[in-house]
C-alpha cells in the first residue's frame, strides 16, 4: 500500500435529500517498473474509476434519460433529490450499452429513415411495428442495402413502410412474399394532399352562376377604397372621376365662394 485517499461520491437520494458517501480507499503500488506508479482502490459495485457518483445512481439516472431525455428528465431527477444538468443526462444516456439485437426476426417489421445530419447523412431503422423494439439500423437508406439485409433474413410476412419508392423496391426485391403495408401518418398525408389537390381543381364549380341560377346570385360588393391611393402623400394623389382640379389658390377661392352657403352667401 502507498498512501491513503478520501473520496466523495454522489448517492441516491434518501426521502428527498442529497446523499454524499465519504470513502477512504487505498492507493496501491504493485510493480515499480511500470508507469503507472500507484492506482487507487476500487470498490465493486458501488464507485468506477474518475467517477463522481455511485454506480447505482448513474444507472438511475441512464434510466430516466431513456425515457425522458435530457431537459424533461433534469427536471425529474431535480425533484426526487439529484441536482443534475439535462448535458449531464444526455451524456449518461450516450454511454449506456445498446440493446442485443441477435434473436429470431419477427414476422411483422416496421421500415424508416432516421436523420443524422438533415439534408445530408441518413440511416434506415429496422423496428418491430409490436413492441416498439428496435431490430437494426441500416448504415445508408439505399434501396440495395435493405434489400440484402431482407434476404439474409427469410420469414418476414409484412413490412410497413412509408412513401418512398426506393424501400418499395427494396422490399421486392429482398422479400417479394411479404405484404407491403403503408404507414398510418404517411397513409393519412397522402390522402389529404389528394382530397386538397381535388377540392381545389373543382372550387369553381361550387360558385353560383348567376345565368342559370338566378335566386343565389352573389350581390354587388361594394368597392373598396385604393389602398395604395390612401398611402400616399395628399398632394401625390390622383383625383377621383368628376372632381374639378385646382391650378391656383384664386381659382380654388372663388369657386368656394359661388358655392351655395359660401363666404359670398353670408
């Protein structure tokens, strides 16, 4: 043994409270050739090596993050007592080990794109549409790469899909017994673009003709004021039909004083 070392490691929380154990481990030197000249003692199941807290409590919260994610699971584990930032729960959430994804392929699979950079890189996800459970993620979303990934994985009966006619080909190509089934949003998207493409190509038959249609004729609206007219400046604007233009100030005097109930009148 070379010395004695005190550290503190963040714990789960007890009726609320903030938990910090205090341990005082060994430093250890086994060989003096090596160059690592001490390492410090380890306890199992309870702290890792650089490790600020408990092993428990890391895999509390990689299991919020999980469900919850960064910002909504912050503000989760800050009411049960662990002050923690939603970066903090990100980078858990990054270090837990991915799912085993060996095991028999389900009949029914799920296909879809997954954006890593938008616009430019992407992947394809493989999901069992049952249980909600990841299968596989496909390096690219080319029509080739499902289509192998397919036939090396004979049985499939159905795969849902979205609009893309690359994973139609694919699917035919790489399983052409399965029943290719479309996805309920793009199902539902599709058909509303059509029934909106459809109203607006027959929107004019809808508005009453008054030729043929007399009693639902559309009354005259009144017209309405230039907008641009009002905008500008007084002296820039253009005269209605009928009114009488002024050249000078004597002109536009004396016609004012003609006019019934003028200065001349009075």
């Amino acid at each position: 043994m070379h010395a004695w070392q005190v550290r503190h490691l963040n714990d789960l929380p007890v009726a609320g409270r903030r938990m910090v154990l205090e341990l005082r481990v060994r430093r250890l030197c086994t060989d003096t050739s090596c160059l690592q000249r001490t390492f410090r003692e380890q306890i199992p199941l309870l702290s890792v090596k650089t490790a600020r807290r408990t092993v428990r409590l890391t895999e509390m919260i990689g299991q919020i993050a999980v469900r919850l994610a960064g910002r909504a699971g912050s503000a989760v584990l800050g009411l049960l007592g662990v002050a923690v930032s939603r970066s903090t729960v990100l980078r858990t959430l990054l270090m837990l080990p991915l799912p085993s994804t060996t095991g028999p392929v389900p009949p029914v699979l799920s296909v879809d794109d997954v954006a890593l950079c938008r616009g430019r890189r992407y992947m394809s996800m493989v999901i069992d549409p049952v249980t909600h459970r990841r299968i596989d993620v496909l390096p690219d979303r080319k029509a080739a790469t499902l289509a192998e990934w397919l036939r090396q994985r004979p049985g499939v009966q159905v795969v849902c899909r979205d609009g893309s006619a690359a994973c139609a080909e694919a699917i035919r190509d790489g399983a052409p017994d399965a029943m290719q089934v479309s996805d309920h949003w793009h199902l539902w998207h599709g058909l509303g673009a059509a029934v909106e493409k459809t109203v607006i190509a027959h929107s004019d038959s809808w508005r009453p003709d008054p030729d043929t249609d007399p009693g639902r004729s559309v009354p005259a609206t009144a017209a309405q004021p230039d907008r641009v007219q009002q905008n500008r400046p007084l002296a820039e604007r253009t005269p209605e039909p009928g009114t009488p233009r002024y050249t000078d100030c004597s002109t536009r005097e004396s016609a004012y004083s003609s006019a019934p109930g003028g200065s001349a009148g009075r």
